[in-house]
C-alpha cells in the first residue's frame, strides 16, 4: 500500500513538473511585447520588407513566441519565460535585409530586452531617445545605418549596457561624458561617424575593455586619464593633439594613428608590460624618447612610427626589444647607419629572442654600408626589408630590399645636415 501510495505520489509530482513545463514553453507572448512588435513593424518602410527576409514573415494571426522558428517568425526574435505564464521578447536582432525606416516611430516598450541588434540595414534619423526604456539591455547594435544626429544623453541611462555599436553612421556632434552612466560597458564602437569637439573623460567606465573612435573630427587633446581596464584602444583618422595617457595599465592594441600627435613619442610605451601593438603612423612626431631599460621589458610586437618627421638616428634600442618582429620606421628623416642589431634580428634572432620579419626603412636619409647579413639574403620569403629611398651609395636594385624607391640624389641628402658625407 505504502510503495502504491508512494507511486501514486511520485506520478501526481511528475505530471504537475511535466504540465507546468509545457505550458511555459507554449506559453503566449505577453501582449505588450506582441503589440511592440506590431508598431516595430508597421514603422519599417513597407518597401524594404523584401521576400524571404525575418520580418516579412511575422505573421501577426500566430503567437509570435509560440510560432518561432517555423513557417511564421522564422527569425528576428527571441523568447524566454521570464515571468509566470507568458513568454517575453528578450531579443531583437534583424538580418541584413536591407530595412528602411525611422528608429523613432517604435516606443521600444520591450522591457526584458536583452539584445537590440538592427545592424547593416538602412535606419535613418536620429538614434531616439525611447531607447532609455530598454532597462535590461546588454546589447545595443546600430553599426552600418544612415542614422544621423547627435548620441543620445539618454543612453546613459542603460546602466546594465555592455556593449555599445554605433559605429559607421552619420552621427554629429560631440561625444557626451554622460557614457559615464554606462557602469557595466566593456565594448564601445563609434568610428565611422562624424562625430567633433575634444573627447570626454570616460574613467568612470571601469569595465571598459574595447574603445574605437575613429574615422570621425575629434579634435584637441586626449583627456589625461583613460579607464585602466582598457586592453584596445583605436582613435585613428581623427585631428587629435597633445600628449598620449600612459595609466592604461593592461593595454595590448594603441591605435592613433592619422592625427596631430607632435613632440617625442613617450619613453613609457616602449617599456609597458603588455602593449604588443603601436600604430602611431602619419603623426608630427619630430624625436623617439629611448627607455631607461634599453626596452628589454617591452611586450611589443609591432611598432610602426612611419610617415612622421621622426630625425637623429635609428633608435638602436628597438633591436633589443625582445618580442618585436614587425618595426615600420618609413618615411622620416632618420639618418646615420642600420645597427647592426637590425640585420642581426631579421636573420639570427638567438635564443627567446623574435625574429624580425618585417624591417622597413625607405624613404630616410640613410647611409654607409648596407649590413652585411642583409647583402647575404636573395629570397623575400624569408623577410620583409625595403631600404628604398634612402642614401645608400650601393644599393642595386637586384636586391629586392632596395626596390620599392631610388635613392636620394647626393645634394638632397645633404639637406638633412652635416651627418651625411
């Protein structure tokens, strides 16, 4: 009787666990989230609703989470019972389909929306401010609209935001410190805009791990203080001056290249203990401050200080760095000899030292004899060196390193001063 009752018990348990989880699986969409889906729609431009795409499916006359994934709802959305009895919307990602419409036209009543992702289509108008009622947002994607005007105050307000994709728009304007409201966002991407002025002080973003700004107008000077968090950050093709943060204590990736940045290139950066790329390319730098530690603790990887008016001679440091295997110093006015520690590196690197595979030094003022390691090495599979447009007295073009430019004509080389004979 006991082990029946038991039984009996156990099946009655069984069939409640059973009923109660298929009803949340089959739960209706909360009708809230069925009409937001509704106004999202009807806003798009009916034009852009090509055959085949997520939202010419939607098929209101079908539950939207009860008909995900089939013939109705085949994409676009995500479900989840986050409360008892109704399934809500925690997810709305498009294809690139190619949509058209204002942003503004929807209320974005989706309060347990996790993920917003409306990228490479053809949005227009301003980034609205109804986006704030999006509370449980971790993940706003706008990348490749034709959205226009200025960044919202009011996406600071997204506290719980991770992840913030603006980038490749027409937005204007500047940059607003209200980000700072953005406590939990690792990834922040707004290059491609047009966006001017100086660019705020985001050191209350501690999480921040990821920072793109470029391709826009910023201009002036950085701000003194980055969040430390930062392992990249990229403000390329900007009008940026000044001085370059040294606080960003965990940055892999430094990216400033195309800019205004003038004076030495710090000291500090050839020292950092895990940067391993710097790009500072097409800048005004006129001189390399040299590390007090000859560079043997640096973590770099690849250095390019090319298209800058960096003069004096090659930094003999940078052969000692001993992680480094791509160096671009083209395009300055460096003179004097190759260390020797160049050609060392490029063929017979030693032990727990990188080889050098990439050397490029054309279009300086270069002189004397060409390192012999160099003059041994035919075959441009084995390393990439180009020594073009120096001033070189030999430097046949049979070699492949020396293609690429003729050499300065004597009198051209003597501009540069009394270093060159």
């Amino acid at each position: 009787m006991g082990i029946t009752l038991c039984f009996c018990l156990s099946s009655l348990t069984l069939f409640i666990i059973m009923t109660e989880f298929f009803f949340e699986a089959h739960s209706a969409t909360y009708w809230g989230d069925t009409e937001a889906l509704k106004e999202f729609k009807n806003g798009l431009d009916p034009n852009s609703l090509s055959p085949g795409s997520c939202v010419s499916s939607w098929d209101f006359n079908f539950d939207p989470c009860d008909n995900l994934f089939g013939e109705k709802f085949t994409c676009g959305i995500r479900c989840d019972v986050v409360v008892s009895g109704s399934s809500r919307v925690t997810e709305l990602a498009l294809d690139q389909a190619g949509y058209a419409g204002s942003l503004g036209s929807a209320s974005w009543n989706f309060p347990y929306l996790k993920n917003l992702d409306l990228s490479y289509n053809n949005f227009v108008g301003p980034v609205p401010d109804s986006l704030a009622n999006l509370t449980r947002l971790q993940r706003l994607v706008l990348s490749s609209n034709s959205l226009s005007g200025s960044v919202p105050d009011s996406i600071g307000s997204l506290t719980i935001l991770e992840e913030l994709h603006l980038d490749n728009n027409n937005l204007r304007g500047t940059i607003s410190s209200s980000l700072n409201g953005l406590k939990s966002l690792i990834r922040l991407e707004i290059q491609g805009n047009k966006l001017s002025g100086e660019f705020p002080d985001l050191s209350q973003l501690s999480n921040l791990c990821f920072l793109d700004a470029s391709d826009n107008s910023i201009s002036g000077k950085l701000p003194s203080i980055f969040p430390a968090s930062l392992f990249e950050l990229a403000m390329r093709n900007n009008q940026i001056e000044g001085n370059i943060p040294t606080n960003m204590l965990r940055l892999q990736v430094l990216d400033l290249s195309h800019n205004q940045l003038a004076g030495s290139v710090p000291a500090g950066l050839f020292t950092h203990p895990t940067l391993e790329q710097l790009n500072l390319s097409y800048n005004r730098f006129g001189s390399v401050q040299v590390p007090a530690n000859s560079g043997l603790g640096s973590a770099l990887i690849a250095v390019d200080l090319s298209n800058n008016q960096i003069q004096g001679l090659l930094p003999a440091f940078v052969g000692l760095m001993p992680r480094l295997s791509g160096l671009n110093l083209e395009n300055n006015k460096f003179s004097g000899m190759i260390p020797t520690q160049y050609a060392i590196r490029a063929f017979f690197p030693g032990y727990g030292v990188s080889q050098f595979v990439r050397v490029l030094l054309g279009g300086n003022y270069l002189f004397g004899p060409i390192p012999g390691p160099f003059m041994k090495v035919r075959d441009p599979g084995s390393v990439t060196v180009r020594l073009g447009g120096n001033c070189f007295y030999r430097c046949p073009m049979s070699f492949f390193f020396c293609e690429g430019g003729q050499q300065k004509s004597t009198m051209e080389c003597k501009t540069i001063g009394p270093m060159i004979p």
